[in-house]
C-alpha cells in the first residue's frame, strides 16, 4: 500500500504487516505448547522448555474439509505400484482393500538444518503417503542446542516429543477431539 500519495510502496512494517495477512487466511488452528526436558546452556544443567506442537488430527481437519477426504485417501496414476503393495499387504493380514480404504497412511521425517554458525534447528514433519497433495506439514521445531545433555544423548527430549506426537494420533485414531 502507498502512503501519503507516494508512489512507491510502505514497506516500513513489512513483517508485521506479512503477519497480518498470515494469521488472517492461515486455515490451521492455534499450536500446542508442552514443556519438554532440555539443557539449560547458560547454568549448564538440566531444564525444561516449552515446544511448539501442531496437532496432526487438527492439522488434517483443516487442510481436508468435510467432502474432500476423498482426494486425500485415492491413488492417483503414479501410485499404482504403491497400492498393489498396500492390497498384499492387506492380504497378508486378512484385511479386503475397502478396509484399506478406509486407512491414512501418514510418513514422519525428522531432519536438521544449520541456522546459525553454532547451532541448527531439529525438524519434524509429516505428509500423506497417498492421494492428490503431496505437502508435507510442520509438526514441531526445536534447538538442537537445547536437547538434553544429562548422559542420555537427548533421549529425555526427543522421547518427551514423541509422546506429544503419540497423543495427537491416539487421538486421531479415536476421532474424538479434545
């Protein structure tokens, strides 16, 4: 937008003005916050800290509306190779391919990328495995440094995330949202 009849555009306020527009047509709802065990840098010792979770069965309500599940459950032409697999797999447990249908298999990545010269950001992820959309959507971001350091190689942290994770597809699996 231009300000007082100038010709070039106001970008004194770019970013907040970037997170105006964000907040108003992001479809995902508000993050969950869990204290997880970390390292306390400074005092060299252990801590806690709060971890930025979106839920996954939050997640999938907004981005797959009532009617469209559809295109998130199909295969497409490029996937038939994928669901031969999938309908022997099926098989082997009994199970017919409406049954199979009727399940979203969902995939996990964890990655790690630098974001300053001391330090990197750990980064966890899903996306679904078949259908027309191939995005994958942020499940939490922490510092690296912050893992905890108290002989368990950051055990207590990641284990303390993956139960948040667990909860969030406990709780999809039930369909029965808190």
């Amino acid at each position: 937008r231009t300000r007082k009849g100038k010709e070039r555009p106001d970008s004194g306020n770019s970013a907040r003005a970037l997170k105006r527009v964000l907040r108003k047509e992001s479809v995902l709802g508000p993050v969950y916050t869990a204290d997880v065990p970390s390292w306390d840098v400074v005092g060299d010792k252990p801590s806690t800290c709060k971890v930025d979770f979106l839920p996954i069965h939050e997640v999938l309500e907004a981005v797959a509306p009532e009617g469209q599940e559809g295109e998130w459950r199909s295969f497409d032409e490029h996937q038939q190779g994928f669901r031969m697999d999938l309908e022997d797999w099926g098989k082997r447990l009994g199970l017919a391919m409406p049954t199979l249908a009727s399940f979203l298999p969902i995939a996990l990545w964890g990655d790690s990328a630098p974001f300053t010269k001391r330090d990197s950001v750990f980064l966890l992820t899903f996306t679904v495995l078949f259908g027309v959309h191939r995005r994958r959507f942020w499940l939490c971001a922490f510092n690296k440094k912050l893992m905890c350091q108290y002989g368990c190689y950051g055990r207590h942290t990641l284990d303390a995330i993956f139960d948040v994770l667990a909860w969030t597809f406990e709780v999809l699996l039930a369909n029965k949202y808190p």
